[in-house]
C-alpha cells in the first residue's frame, strides 16, 4: 500500500510540475505580447500628444523647444522681474523647452529638468540639440553623412555639444554642429520629442 501512495504521489508531482510548465509558459508569452503591444502603444501616445499640443496664447504649441538667444539669460522663480533670479544660463543656442506662457513670460524646463521663467524675448525659435548629455563626455556619438549608421562617418561629437537642427524626421536628425554636417539618430539628442518631425 505505501509503495502505491508513494507511486500516486510521483504521478501527481509529475503532473503538477507539467501543469505549471505549460501554465508558465503561457503567462511568460501574454505578459510578451502584452510589452510589446504596450511599448508600442506608448510610441503611439507620444505622437498623439505631439498632434493634441495645447496651443498657447501665442499661437505656438506648449509644449515646444525653442533655444536661448544670448550668452546670459536670467531665469527667474516667476513670471516677473519682480521675481528673484534664481540661476542664469550662460550658454547661447541651449535647447530649452516651453512648458507654459503668461503674457510676455515662459515657464521653461532645461535637460537637467530644472524650471524657471524666462522672458519671451531671450528665446528664439531656432530649433538646437544637445547632444546626449546624460551620457559620460569620452562616450562619444556619430555623425553620419547620411541616415544609416553603415554610412561614412563625417564627426564624432562629444555628450553636451551644441548644434543646428535643421530637420528630422522621427528617427534621424540632420545636425551641424562645430563646423560638421550630418545625421544621426533622433534618440541621441536633447531638444526634439521622441517621433517629432519636421
């Protein structure tokens, strides 16, 4: 009689332990597909978002990335010079984006996430980029002479340079920066929304 329970017992362990098998693998392809089908639903919304911009009284879309005009610009903790300054950028052509306007004001974000408010008149609507500059400044990027990255290599721009965008168009930018003109991939700048074109 044991030999028989413990042999009843094999039997359903084996059974069980298959069940869980096949039970698992189902769940590990659901929760796949379902990255997957997310991942792509998030690129999708990010682009919704870019075509449902509100528009602010301006005429423009908020948000948008305009970049500084001169070498020094106040940024001030609100949309006044009654306001403190609370840092200053000292970098001509930054890419700074527009998160809100009041009256002649712009609430702004800059690549460290930091806001503040700038007057509308130290902006301009060039659009620049930063490159990558969360990445270490010896792990350079390549600019290729044109969108594919088994083109020539025109440049290798270092993290934190600023240049010139002229177009993209979701996945490549068309960059100059330092005297250099090419293209590289839309996620390796600072500056233009992941599936923006233009």
């Amino acid at each position: 009689m044991r030999a028989l329970f413990s042999l009843q017992g094999t039997y359903r362990l084996v059974i069980f332990l298959v069940a869980a098998v096949i039970v698992g693998g189902a769940v590990f392809m659901i929760i796949s597909s379902r990255a997957s089908l997310w991942a792509n639903e998030d690129q999708a919304t990010q682009l919704a978002a870019l075509d449902k911009r509100a528009t602010a009284k301006s005429g423009k879309p908020i948000p948008r990335f305009v970049s500084l005009k001169k070498d020094r610009v106040n940024v001030r903790r609100g949309p006044s010079k009654d306001y403190q300054v609370a840092w200053v950028f000292v970098r001509k052509n930054l890419p700074i984006e527009i998160i809100a306007e009041f009256e002649r004001w712009r609430r702004i974000r800059d690549n460290d996430g930091a806001e503040g408010w700038v007057f509308h008149a130290l902006l301009a609507d060039e659009r620049t980029g930063l490159i990558t500059p969360w990445r270490p400044k010896e792990d350079t990027v390549k600019l290729y002479k044109a969108k594919d990255q088994t083109n020539k290599v025109v440049a290798l721009v270092q993290p934190g340079a600023i240049g010139k965008i002229t177009s993209c168009d979701g996945k490549w930018c068309d960059f100059s920066s330092q005297g250099y003109t090419g293209w590289l991939p839309q996620k390796m700048l600072w500056g233009v929304y992941p599936g923006e074109s233009f």
